[in-house]
C-alpha cells in the first residue's frame, strides 16, 4: 500500500460485519480461564493481559504507526516527552552516555540536559551541522546511542540522517530520530538508515489540537548481537532480563528486541502509556495525515515567500525555501514538503514582534504548534522567557524571533492576517 493508504487501512482489517472504524476497548484488564495461561503470560507477554503493557485499540494505533514508519513495531506512550525519554533509557543507564544533536526541542533539551544528568546519564551535545569526522570523535567508550530531529523545532534546521547514521553504525551504535515535524508523510528516517524513531503525536499526527501523546518505533535493523560481541554494549538485549524470569529479548522476539524490551520493562515500571479513547482520537488525526501534510506545506511555502518580500522581517527560516541554508538537505530528505512551521525574525526585534503578534485576529497566540489552525509564539516571551536577551543569542533565538504555524485555512486569509500584522509594527 501506498502511505495515504496505510493511514486509513494499516493495522485494523474489520471481520464481516465488524464496526469499520477501530473500536475503544475500554478495559484496564483481561479474562483468563487457567492459572496456566496466565503464568505463561508472565513468562513470555504474547497477549493481552493488563493495560499497561497493551491495550486492542492502542495495538492498532501502533501498528498502523509502524506500517507508516516502515518499522516493526511501535509503543505509543502518554507524551512525546515520554517517548523520548523511554527511547534513551530503553539502551543507557547510569554511568552511560549518549549524543544528541545541538539542534532540538526545548523540552528535550530540558530532558537530556538536565534530567537525565540527574540519573547519571550523560548527553554530550554536538552540533547539528559537524562533519562525520567530529561526530565520530565525540563518542566515548561508554556513548550508547545518537539521537537527532529531523526537522528542529523550533530552530528548522534540518537533519543530515545518512551521515549521522554512518557514524553511528560505524561505531556499533544506534541512531534514534524524532520525526514529529516532519511525519511519515514527509520523510521516513529508517529509509536513511536511522535504527529508532520517536514521535510527538501531539503535533501533525493528532492534528486537531485534542490529545497529547507520544510514540516509539523499531526499524527492526539495528544488529544487537553484533554489537555487543564486538563491544560488549547492549547485554540487556542478549543476555537474561533477571525482571522478567530470564527473558532474552533478542533471542525470543529477534529483530523487534528493542520495542519488546521497551513494553514488558520500561512501560511496565514507569507506566506512561495512553488510554484507549487517547489512542482513539489519535487515529483520527492518521487518517486524514497526507492530505493534511501536504496542504500545511503547500500554503507555508506561498506564507514563507510572502515573509520573504516584506521588508519589515529581518529573515525568515524555512528549509522548503529557495535560498534557506538547509534547502539542499530538505530537497534530499524532503522532496515532498518541509512542514507547516517558519521561524521569522521582526525587524525592531521584541516590541516589534509583539506588535505583530497581537494584531493578528485569525492566528492564535497559543503554547502550540503544528495545529490545523494557524498558531503563531514569540519563544523569548514565552518557552523561553527566563533567558536574558545575551542567553537568547546565544540559544539562536533573537527577541524579534515569531515561530509561525500555518494552518489549514486558506492560504489568502492567513497572508490577510499577516498583513495586519505587518502594519502594526
Ligand atoms: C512537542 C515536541 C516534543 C514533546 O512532545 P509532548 O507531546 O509535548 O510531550 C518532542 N519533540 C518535538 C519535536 C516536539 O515538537
């Protein structure tokens, strides 16, 4: 199938005279008939057995999600912060550490930087845009995996996944991206050799503004076993998972050891995982994914354009843009589109951008981005309000910096706003 296809018809196949649209099974548990039965579930979770390892309409959501992604299994997860901290705690523990792209979310940055710090993993930052060379040279004997964005939000930068997938594979490491911005529909980073890919499906995937949530997804690919002969790292996916009655996670489920580990241990312990209606709503948002992927493209390349001629706007970023500093890389990664999101700078810098944004009457100023309504943030008044303007500079954001998320209205309304908004600066 195509993958406006699989967005509708991917992982739910209805029986004869079964309800078309995925049912919300709202159940926290399951009934058994022997003790047998269920001691065996304990021994190896092939079933249905308590919410917080699986759930019928979750399962559906996330095979779906795999069969976007091209992967072989997905876990979705109660935020998009829970999927990213799962993926990394999923392969390092205290005493370990782990590269990530200078260029990413703010709360991940948050995650990484300092939370994780706190629990003895290390993040070593490297630029988005170092050579091959410099991301080999920042790992350590102890460094598990790379993680990257492909489409930074809110910086827009975009991600060379090929290269940093090279260093990283070349080193027997594994290399996790977040594709939230950029979705399935736009670019499927395992087709570029990354191993795992994390998603905020509070973003484009749920589309609608209705529920937070967040996903993992396995390629399948990456080759445990090898790595750890060769380096000793990754045990806990070859040898005995002493919590789960010796389970050996490569050598029960094969290539889908990191997903399963990830379920029956982590979501097991920290259980961050979604309610079934959750998961229900976020199917609704998949199915009308491409269509909506491609018109938030379409109408932020005639919104870019239009920034692009006005001279009250210093610059604008936008990889979908001719001249953009990473349009190569989008033609590369993302020949199809690059989002619904630009990042501006107002020339008069934050005064300036204030006035803009509030005289703007269709675009909502809201802690949101990549909606079906056009909503618009000025980070150093808001997500980054603590910084002094120096620390700004110094974080790539300039106080006259407005992130603008087109939505799906017609594209002549949204560039009628931005005219009003042009005028009272
Ligand atoms: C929003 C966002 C997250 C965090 O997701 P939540 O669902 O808000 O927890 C992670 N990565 C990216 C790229 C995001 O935009």
């Amino acid at each position: 199938m195509k993958i406006e296809t699989k967005c509708l018809h991917s992982g739910y196949k209805p029986e004869n005279g079964g309800p078309s649209q995925i049912p919300i099974v709202q159940s926290t548990t399951y009934r058994f008939d022997s003790c047998d039965h269920v001691a065996d579930l304990f021994d190896k979770p092939v079933e249905y057995m308590y919410s917080r390892f699986a759930n019928p309409t979750c399962d559906a959501v996330e095979k779906r999600i795999a069969d976007l992604e091209g992967g072989v299994g997905c876990m979705l997860t109660s935020s998009g912060q829970a999927a990213s901290l799962l993926s990394i705690l999923n392969l390092c523990c205290a005493g370990d550490s782990f590269i990530a792209s200078s260029s990413i979310y703010g709360g991940t940055i948050n995650l990484f930087g300092f939370t994780l710090k706190k629990l003895g993993i290390e993040c070593i930052w490297v630029d988005v845009n170092a050579s091959y060379d410099e991301i080999c040279a920042a790992i350590k004997p102890n460094t598990k995996c790379i993680f990257g964005e492909t489409i930074a939000n809110p910086a827009l930068t975009v991600f060379d996944i090929e290269k940093w997938a090279k260093a990283a594979h070349d080193n027997f490491l594994p290399l996790i991206v977040d594709n939230t911005f950029a979705t399935p529909i736009l670019c499927r980073p395992f087709e570029w050799d990354a191993d795992i890919v994390v998603h905020s499906t509070t973003k484009y995937m749920d589309g609608h503004a209705v529920q937070g949530g967040g996903a993992i997804v396995d390629s399948g690919k990456f080759d445990w076993e090898t790595a750890y002969k060769k380096t000793g790292k990754f045990a806990d996916m070859i040898e005995p998972d002493e919590s789960y009655h010796g389970l050996c996670y490569k050598k029960e489920f094969g290539n889908a050891a990191y997903i399963i580990k990830a379920r029956t241990q982590l979501m097991r312990d920290f259980g961050c995982y979604p309610a079934a209606q959750s998961a229900f709503y976020l199917n609704l948002g998949l199915e009308t994914l491409a269509v909506r992927m491609e018109r938030y493209c379409r109408n932020a390349e005639k919104v870019a354009a239009y920034f692009k001629k006005s001279d009250k706007i210093a610059w604008v970023s936008y990889p979908g843009l001719e001249g953009d500093k990473y349009h190569d890389l989008a033609k590369k990664y993302l020949p199809n589109g690059t989002c619904g999101v630009i990042s501006i700078g107002i020339k008069g810098g934050r005064q300036a951008a204030m006035r803009f944004m509030d005289a703007l009457k269709l675009a909502s100023d809201e802690v949101h981005v990549a909606d079906i309504r056009t909503c618009v943030l000025h980070p150093a008044s808001a997500t980054h309000r603590q910084l002094t303007d120096e620390q700004l500079v110094a974080a790539g954001i300039d106080g006259g910096m407005v992130r603008f998320s087109c939505g799906l209205e017609n594209v002549d309304d949204i560039i009628a706003d931005i005219d009003l908004g042009l005028a009272a600066i």
